[in-house]
C-alpha cells in the first residue's frame, strides 16, 4: 500500500501544474482511425519500421506523433493532454522506447484509450523506493501491453507487478539492412574455384590491426593448412606493403586489383577496397569486423551486413560505433567477442571446424533478420486494438 501510495504521490506531483489555454494543435489529414505514436529519441528506427508497416496494412491510418511541434507537454500537461485526445479520438496510443508520458499516459487511461508500449528496456532503478520508481511503476501498471526487448527487463516487468498476461519478451526491433549486392555469377565462378576450402574475411582492417590479422591467418593454416584468407584494408596504399608482409612471412598472395584469383595455392586474397563486401561476406563463413581490435574504428562496418549473409561474425571489445546492434548479436550467442590479437588468433583457428561456424552464423542471421518480427507483432498489437474499437 505504502509502494502504491508513493507512485500516486510522484503522478500528483508530476501531473499538479496546468498551462493555459493553447492553439488547437494540428491533426493528420483525413478521416481514418488515429494512433497517437511517442517514440524516445533512440528508437527512431523501431518507429519507421513499425510506422512503414502499419500504414502498409491500414493506408487510411492516420499518426500523431507527438514529437510533431504545436502539441502540449505529454510529461506535465494533463488537462491539455485530455483537450487533445478528445479531440483527436485516437483507438490507441503506442509508446517505443523507455519514456513514460505520463501525461499522456494518464489522459488516455482516463478516457479509456488503450496504451501499447513495445521496445520497452529496464533496469534495477524501476524497483528503488523513490518517487520517481514509484510513479514509473504506477504508469507501467496502467500500460495495457507491454513488449520488452531482453530477460532482466522481463524479470524487472514481473518483479515490480505488471500482470503475467501484459508483459511479452519479443526482443528489440533491430535495424533492418538489405544485403550488399554482388555479381551472382562471380560469386559461383568464384565459390566453386574454392572448392570447398575454409575461408575468412578480414573487413576494414586499419594499419594497427595488420600484424593481428596476420597472426591469426597463421594460426588458421595451422589449423587447416588450405585456409583462405580474404583481406580488405581501410587503406588501398596499404596492399603493397600487406603483400610484402604476408610475403615475408612464407604466404603467397594474390591481389584483387591485379585480377588475380584465390586459386589452390594463394593463402591469402587482398581486395584493394570495400565495394565487394557483398561478394567476400557470401564467400567467407567467418568475418572479423575491422576497427574493433584496435578502437581505430572510424570506417568499421555495421555488424549485420556480414550476418544477414550467413558469416559468423568476430569482433573485438571496441564496439561502440553500433554499440546496440553488438549487444544484440552478443546476447543471442551470435557473435565472437576476443578481447586482443591472442584471442583473434584462436578464435579464428577454432571456427575453421563447420559445425561451430554453422551455430554462430546462424545466431546471427536470426538476429539481424529478427527485428521484423519483432515490430510485426507489435505491429499486430496496434491493429488488434484498432479491431476491439470497431474500427
């Protein structure tokens, strides 16, 4: 009683102040149903997709997204708040991300519009004995389903009190990325002059992440003595001094600027730039994403564009140019994180054995696939509702 009384006490205070009288903000054009959207600042990508796909679905909807200019404060202003949904007469309001309006929150509740938050991230904080905890669970518990993106927020979800029969674990809506394109027909000439050989891909490596590289193509002929390398430098004024250095160290090389091919005898294959990264992901079952060894990071590549097409994927601790997408892919046993060159080295001799790769790429593919699932159900959410208000 005391816990509910707290979160009552930061609603009243937080809801206590009212604003004049405003201007009529505007509305969508139209006479379609109407879903009001508030998607925090880091989810504008979830927002597009979801967005693209309800209106794919529905074409007469209409969306106020309360981001738009001329709207009162969702987080203070409940009297304006109630004004404009009545005005408005949405079927839903759908909230991404962590923010909880709680203007907006508490006006729909009142006026029996049903409240869909999808996205939804959590930490420890939700549980504290403070007013803040206390009127964010208050307005969780008014939210009539709720889609969280991990376990703990699951767990937090149950532990703080919302009803087993609200909550869903779906995963986040993650970013989705059309392949890169490559020329089909070279792809086959050139898969079938591997035959069958274990190749890698090093993409985007920087100059102080060469010598790692190195190591670890050394450790993978160890390995599997007919191991291919294929190596993409951040650099093109860096291929004669890759090749002197592989040399050097017993490799023979060829060079895609020459037009020469991978055949049985080239250890390593060095592309002079990034424009047939679609070719290599498709042709390499392991990438390691370059920059991420080293923090030398500027031209690293998005994670998913080697795991959408089938290559496991290894990266390094510096991960913080696409930080979200790494947790993803970490979380779901879907990655290979070494923390140095050792490590980098080990790693790539281990995933010359298939059945490991095959789990690790597949991990992958589901998670850099996964998020148009993810934002169809909550999509499917959305129309339910607009089904139960006979629209």
């Amino acid at each position: 009683m005391a816990v509910a009384g707290l979160g009552r006490l930061g609603l009243w205070l937080q809801l206590r102040h009212e604003t004049p009288d405003q201007p009529d903000a505007p509305l969508p054009s139209g006479t379609g149903p109407l879903l009001i959207l508030a998607a925090s600042r880091p989810n504008h990508a979830a927002r597009a997709q979801i967005r693209a796909m309800l209106e794919k679905r529905r074409p007469d909807l209409r969306i106020l997204e309360t981001s738009a200019g001329g709207l009162p404060d969702q987080e203070t202003d409940r009297a304006a708040m109630r004004r404009l949904i009545r005005r408005a007469e949405p079927f839903a309001v759908l909230l991404l991300g962590t923010e909880l309006p709680a203007a907006l929150i508490v006006s729909a509740v009142e006026l029996g519009i049903p409240v869909i938050m999808g996205e939804a991230r959590f930490d420890r904080s939700e549980a504290r004995w403070s007013l803040r905890a206390g009127m964010r669970r208050e307005l969780l518990g008014m939210v009539s389903t709720l889609f969280v993106t991990d376990i703990d927020s699951h767990h937090l979800a149950r532990r703080i009190g919302i009803a087993p029969g609200k909550v869903s674990m779906t995963g986040p809506v993650a970013e989705i990325h059309d392949p890169l394109p490559c020329n089909e027909a070279e792809r086959s000439t050139l898969a079938e002059l591997l035959g069958g050989r274990h190749s890698w891909l090093a993409a985007c490596v920087p100059p102080s992440e060469e010598d790692a590289v190195l190591g670890a193509h050394l450790a993978a002929l160890h390995q599997s003595h007919r191991a291919l390398l294929f190596l993409v430098p951040t650099d093109p004024d860096r291929i004669i001094p890759l090749q002197e250095r592989f040399e050097q160290n017993g490799l023979i090389v060829a060079r895609r600027d020459l037009d020469e091919e991978p055949d049985e005898e080239v250890q390593v294959m060095i592309a002079e730039t990034n424009a047939e990264l679609g070719l290599w992901y498709r042709l390499a079952p392991v990438t390691y994403m370059g920059g991420t060894l080293s923090g030398d990071d500027e031209l690293t590549r998005h994670p998913f564009e080697p795991a959408a097409l089938g290559s496991a994927v290894i990266h390094g601790p510096f991960t913080r140019r696409f930080s979200t997408e790494w947790q993803q892919l970490d979380g779901g046993n879907a990655a290979r994180l070494v923390p140095g060159p050792e490590a980098l080295a080990d790693s790539v001799a281990e995933l010359t054995r298939p059945d490991l790769v095959a789990d690790l790429a597949g991990n992958a593919w589901t998670v850099s696939t996964g998020g148009a699932g993810v934002a169809m159900q909550i999509t499917s959410a959305v129309l339910d509702a607009l089904e139960d208000a006979g629209q």
